[in-house]
C-alpha cells in the first residue's frame, strides 16, 4: 500500500499573538519545545511521509525561519513562500502550490505551530486508498467543541463541516481537526490566488458542497496547540513526565550528569555553573546560561536565555530578552 508523498506544505506565517511578549522577537515556529524549535517536529513528519520536498509559508519574523533552516533539513529540499500581506491558511497553501510540481498528486499539509504524536504514513495511506480530495487528522476530546467540530459517517467520509457544509450520509462520529491533512490539487482550483481565506471555511465548504469527497481519520494521539504561554508549558510538563505520548515525535532523550535531576532536557552549548540545580522538569535551549549556585525548576529556559548566579526560577519561560511566571497547574 501507498503511504508515502512528495512533497509537503508547513504553514509558518502566523503571528504567535498568545504567545506574546515571545513571539514579538522570535517566530512561533522557532520557539523550542525540549530545546528543539517547533517546526522541526513538523519536518521530521514530512520526512517520515517520504517528502522530498517541502514548503514553508512565512510573513511574521520570515527572514528568521530561512536563517535558521536553511535549504534543506534530513535531506528533504526547503522552499520558501514569504507573504508580504498574510494570506491565511487557504491564501497561503494557493501561493506555496506554485512551488510544487502538482502532477506528482496529493501532498501533506501540516501546522508548524503544533505539537501532534501521529502516525503520517498512515494518514497518508488512507488518503491514497480512498481517494477523496482531502484527508484530515481528527481527533475526539472534551474540549473539541469549543474548537469546531466535524461529523463523519460511518465509512469515514466528513458529512458536516464546521456547521458550513453537509454532505448526504449519517454522523456517528465528531472530531476536531488537528491541522495535518493531505491534499489532492483539485482542491486548490476552490481557494481564490492572492487574497486571504481559509481553507477550512472556503475551499473545503466549497468543495464538499460540490460534490467532492472529504475523509475524516482518527487519531489517539496527543496533541496540544501551544498556544499560550501555559500551554507551552504544561505541554514540556507533560513530555517530560511522560504523560504526553510521542510514538511518532523525534523528542529529545532526558538529561543526566551532575546537578540535573530528571526528568530534565538539557540541549547542547548549555553553560551551567558550578553548584548550580536543574530540574526535576527543566528544559533548556541551546545557548542558555545558568550562573554558579541558581536553580533551574519546572521551567523552559529559550536559546540564549541567562539566569544569574544565585537566583532561583521556578515554573517560568524565560528567553533572552523576557520572562514569563506561569506559576504550577496553570493551562
């Protein structure tokens, strides 16, 4: 069975606003989780889908995610498709398209702002095996409702959409969608070129209401969208103590040595002082300096953040240029 693509589209443009004040001087994307910068658990997915090639829309912050990728990442070609004006998800998968040699047929579309433990070959095999002009990631949790919802049959197919489009069949199943999907071109013919739209409210509404078929897969997956500074944080609390399931992400291994208490992950170029404690559930970024005697707990130090000698922080983010108290059990 076919379970591979060519090529893939990772949506990198947004602003990140509910991760302000991080996301003023560092893009989403580049924000780390477990010292690795987020969109690189999107790539290692696209890899793992066989993707060749891959393409990144960008508009906040641009420049720093072609600095920091590069032209390639595990072998797979980097492509950029900088939006002067955003264009949202519908916009922005139109303009990314022009990069792409369509005739080699569907290809993956993923969130670069998201954490999501999937099995990608699978979602793309059952795109492969049935056909339809869309396949997304669904997932079924208590909070779904507040999200969006979608309905499946029983044979998998999406019969309602968000509440914006319905298709013959019966719902027995809803879920929410994940942000991971594979496309067949086709689809791009139902999103307008060079204006903002979004693909879940125009071009698959459209496409459903003419006819087209829209599957719906499952995932028990974990997921979290990281969206704000709480959830960027009880997502590393949930990595590291394990809570958090990741079969299908490439997540650092935990840290030891002297001083480190685990479950800890300390990246590599990380200065630590003589006498100094990190963790239990500390994360820290390439770069990050800890003075002699601090203390470092349930906390995510960013690339090139400083803590001084002496000094205690305790469930904080903390990048070089500002810092965030998010406190204990807070979401």
């Amino acid at each position: 069975m076919r379970d591979t693509v060519a090529h893939a589209m990772i949506l990198a443009a947004g602003f990140g606003t509910r991760l302000r004040p991080f996301t003023l001087e560092t893009p989403k994307p580049l924000l780390e989780v477990l010292g690795r910068p987020l969109i690189h658990y999107a790539l290692a997915h696209a890899k793992r889908a066989g993707c060749e090639r891959v393409v990144i829309n960008t508009h906040h912050l641009g420049a720093q995610i072609e600095a920091a990728l590069g032209d390639t990442f595990a072998d797979m070609a980097l492509h950029y498709s900088h939006e002067d004006t955003i264009l949202g998800t519908g916009g922005g998968i139109r303009r990314m398209a022009d990069k792409l040699d369509l005739d080699q047929g569907p290809f993956l579309i993923l969130n670069s702002d998201a954490l999501c433990d999937f099995d990608v070959r699978g979602l793309v095999a059952a795109h492969h095996q049935s056909g339809p002009i869309g396949t997304m990631l669904l997932k079924a949790t208590d909070d779904m409702d507040s999200y969006g919802t979608l309905g499946v049959d029983d044979q998998g197919r999406v019969v309602r959409f968000v509440d914006r489009a319905r298709a013959a069949g019966d719902e027995v199943r809803r879920g929410m969608f994940l942000g991971a999907h594979v496309m067949d071109p086709k689809l791009l013919d139902y999103l307008p070129p060079d204006v903002e739209s979004c693909v879940n409210t125009v071009g698959y509404p459209r496409a459903l209401e003419d006819g087209h078929g829209v599957q719906g897969v499952f995932t028990t997956g974990s997921f979290s969208d990281v969206g704000t500074p709480g959830r960027l944080m009880q997502a590393h609390r949930d990595l590291l103590d394990g809570t958090f399931g990741h079969a299908y992400l490439d997540v650092p291994a935990a840290s030891g040595g002297p001083g480190v208490a685990a479950p800890s992950v300390v990246a590599a170029g990380v200065r630590i002082g003589a006498g100094a404690q990190i963790g239990p559930r500390a994360a820290l970024g390439p770069g990050a300096v800890v003075g002699d005697g601090a203390q470092v707990v349930d906390s995510i130090l960013f690339s090139g953040a400083r803590v001084a000698p002496g000094e205690v922080v305790r469930a904080e983010i903390r990048s070089a240029a500002h810092r965030v108290v998010v406190g204990e059990g807070t979401k």
